[in-house]
C-alpha cells in the first residue's frame, strides 16, 4: 500500500500527507524561517504544546477537548513499519500521532507553519537526521468560556526515515530499542509575530 494514500487529520480536516521531495523542500525552508525568527521563541510559552494525543471515538476520530487520551508512545516493527503513526488496526486510516496546540494569547490567533522534529537514541551514538513536517492550523486566542485546544495529527517519521533505520542497522542496537522524537512547532500570528512552542516527546519501542 502506498503510504501516501493515507491521509491526515488536523481538527476534522483530513489532508494529504506530504510526500519525500515536498518534505524534503519544507525541510530547508523551515530551517531558514527558523533562523530568522529572532526572538520569536523567546515570547513565553505563547505558543503551547499540551503533548501527544491517541484517536477519539469512532464517530470523531480527531480528539476533543472533552474527549483525549494521552499517547506517549508505541511499539512498531522496525522491519514492516511504513511511516508513524501507523495503520494499528487496518482500517485504511494512520492512528494517533495527534498533538494538542493551545494559543495562550487573550487577543490574536496563530497559524502553524510546521513541526521540528529531531531523533535519537538512547545508549546509541548514531546520528540521526532531523526531519519537518509542513502544516497550517488557526490556534483561536483564549476564551474565559471555552478550551481553545486544537488538535493536529502530525508524521512522526516518515516513510524515508524508515528506510534511513532499516538501511542502517548495523548501526542500531538490537531490538527491542527505543527512539525518542522530540517535536517543536513553528507558527505566526496575524502581525507577524513568530513563536516557537516548547518541545515534547514521543517514544517509538523498534521490534524485529
């Protein structure tokens, strides 16, 4: 099956997952907005990353507000895995890999402009490249009357840093390992202010 027929999901909105050249492009482009962002990131947690989400319910696959499970990690095959998240249960739909954004501004509203995501492994020397994920998301400021979470399912590795791992094992630790994927977000308000969210984790267990 191809990876890329699978499809994302970002607060109901199901969207086409990037493929590697358009990543890839993302990739130097986010790199260069990061550069310039001064003292975006620097702005307070304005821009909040609340951590990492499992599905909802079967009539509301996105997580809500009322309705989340935390989803800190899981156990993939390191020698079958396409991408992650991954299809758990073959229903043809990629679960989890769903952060929660909060925009802690009172006034203004974000918009995300990617992820920042970077690998390593513990007990590992080996150096593994970091990855971007583009999306768009409008984080609505705070409300006195309602939680302003949105949530986002992100590709937490791609279908090409798979093939990196399984081209390199003679590098890795024998299975079972773990991997840790620490993920930032890059976003901007409408005046042009850019932050920059706090890093959270997620934790892939490689099996054979």
């Amino acid at each position: 099956m191809n990876p890329f027929a699978h499809r994302f999901r970002f607060s109901g909105t199901r969207l086409s997952v990037l493929g590697r050249s358009a990543l890839a492009a993302f990739a130097a482009a986010l790199a260069l907005m990061h550069a310039g962002c001064g003292s975006g990131g620097s702005s307070g947690q304005i821009l909040h990353a609340s951590g990492f989400y499992a599905p909802g319910t079967a009539t509301a696959l996105v997580p809500t507000s009322s309705s989340n499970v935390p989803d800190a990690g899981r156990t993939v095959s390191l020698s079958t895995t396409i991408s992650v998240p991954n299809d758990t249960n073959a229903d043809g739909i990629l679960d989890g890999g769903f952060i929660g954004l909060q925009n802690m501004q009172t006034a203004d509203t974000i918009i995300t402009e990617g992820a920042r995501l970077s690998y390593s492994i513990p007990g590992s020397s080996f150096a593994l490249p970091d990855a971007s994920f583009m999306f768009s998301v409008s984080l609505p400021p705070q409300s006195s009357t309602s939680n302003n979470t949105v949530y986002a399912q992100i590709l937490l590795v791609s279908a090409a840093m798979m093939d990196f791992l399984r081209a390199n094992t003679g590098s890795l630790p024998p299975p079972p390992f773990t991997m840790v994927i620490a993920v930032g977000v890059q976003g901007h308000s409408s005046n042009g202010t850019n932050f920059v969210s706090n890093t959270i984790n997620y934790n892939l267990t490689f099996t054979d």
